[in-house]
C-alpha cells in the first residue's frame, strides 16, 4: 500500500505543465510610427562650384571633390542635361552661324554660364578618338557665379577679377598664344596622329585690358590667328 501511495504521489509531481499566459502589449509599448526606407542623397545638391579645366568642365563639392565631369567632347545634350538639373531651368539657345574658320553652333546661356555647341563635321574628330581642337562644346563664364554657384578656374580666378590678379600664377604666360585670350591652365596631349598638342583654359582680358572679361575652354594653343 505504500508503494502504491508513493507512485501516486510521484505521478501527480510529472503531470502536465500549467498553459502559460501572455500580457498584452500596452498602449505606450505599441509602435506609433511605420519605418520607412532611407533615402539616397541626390549628389548633384552638393555641387557649389563649376571649374573650367582643359579637358572637361567639372562640376565640386564643397570640399572640391569632383562630383560629376562633363567631357568637351561627350555628346552636348547631356551635359545640358546635367546642367539644367543643376540649375533648375532651361538655357536660352540662340543659334549662329559659321563662318571660313568656324562652324555653325548654338549658345546655350544660364545667364552667364554658356555652353557653345559646334557642328562640327565628325570626321575632322577623327572617328571616336578625343581631340579638343575639334571639341563638341565648350564652355564660358562671363560672370563670377551663377545662381549662387561658383564660376572659376583651377587656380580660383574669376571673370571680372583685376588682369593683375593673374600675373602672379606660375600658370600664366602671356607669351603663350591663343586666337582668344591668355592660357590659365594648359593640357598636352597627342592627336590621333601622334602630333602634339596643348588644350588651354583662357582669360579673355576687357577692351581696355583692366579685369578679366570671360573664362573659356578649351581653348587650343596656336601659332596665329587667320
């Protein structure tokens, strides 16, 4: 009997396990907002300067990183593209003529930002090889800023900055020669045919040679002017 009283009571020790029971969330521990997806910075926003160089206009950061480079001989509806995102508008285009020596093109103007479009015929590229002397665009700043955004060269010069101002660049040499202004900067390179060559950014001086009028590039280095 009294094994059996002990099985019984060993029994009821093993029996079956309570249910658990949960407590409801209360209402301060319910999440109140729905996570949403992070995302991407648009990297044109850090854009605050537009820096002519000898081979591609270059669009910089704050910190001068190089955020997007617009190649003189990529195709010039992209880099208008590009720049009318940046600018939040369209250029006034106005179309001119060519002459003997130059093609017929069309100015693209953000006030004093200009793209010029050559029409150029494609075989005096050379096929697909880059040659800045038959370039697809070039650019123009006429001006200090635009909107806001700096227009400048490598070394940080400006239209309307004082022609002395450039003097004082180890860059600048006013023996160098160019059809439209002095070099600023200066890019050598080979054609396609192996014959050097050297594409410059330019300072186009004032009439009365007093400030610098206008940055342009590129611009090619020449013997003389037709």
């Amino acid at each position: 009997m009294m094994v059996l009283a002990m099985a019984a009571t060993l029994s009821g020790c093993f029996g079956p396990p309570p249910t658990p029971t949960t407590t409801p969330p209360t209402a301060s521990e319910i999440p109140t907002e729905i996570p949403t997806e992070t995302s991407t910075p648009d990297p044109m926003a850090s854009v605050v300067a537009l820096v002519a160089r000898p081979k591609a206009l270059e669009l910089r950061d704050a910190d001068g990183g190089v955020v997007m480079a617009l190649d003189y001989m990529s195709v010039p509806s992209e880099a208008i593209a590009v720049l009318t995102d940046l600018l939040d508008a369209p250029p006034v285009d106005e179309s001119y003529r060519g002459t003997n020596h130059t093609p017929p093109g069309v100015f693209h103007a953000w006030d004093d930002l200009v793209i010029d479009e050559r029409f150029y015929d494609e075989d005096r590229r050379n096929g697909t090889e880059l040659d800045y002397i038959w370039p697809r665009f070039a650019v123009y700043f006429d001006e200090p800023t635009v909107q806001g955004l700096d227009l400048t060269s490598e070394q940080g010069f400006h239209a309307a900055d004082p022609w002395s101002s450039l003097d004082g660049d180890p860059v600048f040499d006013a023996s160098l020669w160019t059809c439209v202004g002095t070099p600023i900067e200066t890019l050598d390179f080979a054609r396609p045919d192996g014959q050097p060559e050297t594409a410059t950014v330019v300072a186009t001086p004032t009439d009365d040679g007093s400030a610098v009028k206008r940055l342009g590039a590129p611009v090619m280095l020449a013997d003389g002017c037709a």
